[in-house]
C-alpha cells in the first residue's frame, strides 16, 4: 500500500518537475511572441504534462516496473481484445449515465481540460500519451504491487481508488474510481496492460472527439435524446455483462493465443 501511494506521489513530483523544465522557455517564448509573459501559461500547459509523462516513464524504466516482464506487454487473443472494446464502450456509456446524475460534483478542471484541448500537442497528450502513461503507472507498477501484498479483489478495489483520488477533481473521481476498478480487474486476468491501454484511450479519445465536436452538450443524452438513450443504456448494461462472462472464462494461460 505503501509503494502504491509513493508511486502516485512520485508521479505528482514529477508533473512539478515538468513544470519546473517547461515554464522558463514558455516565458521567453511568449515574450519574443507576445512581448509579455503572461501566456506563458497557456503555452506551458501540454509542454508541462508531456514532460511530467517523459520523466514518470524514466523512473517506471528505471527502478523496473516495466522491464522483466514479458506479459506484461502481451497483445493477448483477438477475441479478448474485441470484448475489451465491448466492455469498454459499455462502462464508458454507463459512466456517463451516472454522472448526468451527479451534476453537482464541481469541475475544476473544466478550465484546464478546455487550454489542453485547444492544441494539437493538449490533444494528443489528453487522448492518447496519458492514458498509456496511466496505464503503465496504475496497472503496470500500482495494481501489480498491491496483487502481490493483497488479495485479488482488495488489491483491485484499492488500485480503482487510488486511481479515482488521484484525478484530484470532484467531477471525475466517481468516473474514474469505476473504469479503474474494470481497468485493474483486466490487468489482473491478463497481466497485460495491452486491454488496458485500449480502453483508457477509447474512453479519453471519444471524451476529446464530443467536447471538441459539440462543445456545447454535457451528456450523451444530451445529444441522441431520452428515448433512444434510455435504449442505449440497457444495451450497454446487457453488453457489459455479456463481455464480462466472455472475458471472465479466460485463464493467464490462454490470454495470449491468437484467435
């Protein structure tokens, strides 16, 4: 548990860090550029985030979390990789659904979410870098230290909380906590990060896709109507417990033949 937490906190460290690499040439960029620096922000905040990730993946590499194990990286079956995908549109799906429920969660990221999205490095970071980076963080270094010390459904409950708190914004806590509970109990069937990596991206690349597309609309319910909506919900429901009984008959040893 210990090691869990030193791992987040280190990562945190590692975003100042970033920060503390990236600011002083977004100053002198934004002087030469603006003749004041006080966008430097603004131009610092992608900047900041990918050295954050660069410099966490160094540490991950370094004290080896994510070498020595093969599985780990496994592209596991055809066929588990397609129920990941269905399950992964299934819980992203009924995350939505309960947070058009809880609107009253603040957003306090909502601000920075909308500076990172503004650019094509923001984007990339947001959809496709963080979310790979996460993953070998939460699921290649966190959830595999707590399946060592805990049992399997603790460790997963743990590794699901851990990775809610730590997006430190009231409107995503509750979101996350959930996808990280299915995320962790995927790593813990497989040992692959491959599913893992495939949903995350899947759920923060159609997050950026429908802010960007319909900067307007909260909610897909919002944007389809109630009736067709409430449709898609119980189908996401049917889908989500049809792939976790696909995905559940899986055994380690099977995981990583092709199909």
């Amino acid at each position: 548990m210990k090691t869990a937490i030193k791992l987040v906190l280190i990562y945190l460290a590692m975003q100042i860090l970033g920060a503390l690499a990236v600011t002083p040439f977004t100053m002198i960029y934004a002087y030469v550029e603006y003749g004041t620096v006080e966008k430097a922000n603004e131009f610092a905040l992608a900047p900041t985030l990918l050295a954050g990730f660069v410099f966490m993946l160094i540490y991950l590499w370094w004290k080896g979390y994510l070498t020595g194990d093969k599985q780990l990286y496994s592209p596991v079956s055809a066929s588990y990789l397609f129920w990941s995908a269905i399950m992964g549109i299934s819980v992203i799906f009924m995350v939505d659904f309960l947070m058009s429920h809880l609107t009253f969660l603040p957003d306090w990221l909502n601000d920075t979410f909308n500076v990172l999205q503004s650019g094509w490095l923001g984007i990339i970071c947001v959809s496709i870098l963080g979310p790979i980076l996460e993953e070998l963080l939460f699921r290649g270094a966190v959830t595999k230290v707590l399946l060592k010390k805990y049992n399997p459904l603790v460790a997963i409950l743990i590794s699901g909380l851990l990775f809610g708190i730590f997006h430190m914004n009231p409107a995503q806590i509750v979101g996350a906590t959930l996808v990280g509970f299915v995320l962790a109990w995927i790593y813990y069937k497989t040992r692959s990060l491959v599913p893992c990596i495939l949903i995350h991206i899947m759920n923060n690349s159609l997050s950026v896709y429908l802010s960007l597309k319909f900067p307007d609309v909260d909610y897909t319910s919002d944007l389809i109507g109630e009736p067709t909506y409430m449709i898609s919900l119980v189908v996401s429901v049917l889908l989500f417990m049809l792939s976790w009984r696909m995905m559940n008959t899986y055994k380690l040893s099977n995981t990583t033949t092709k199909v």
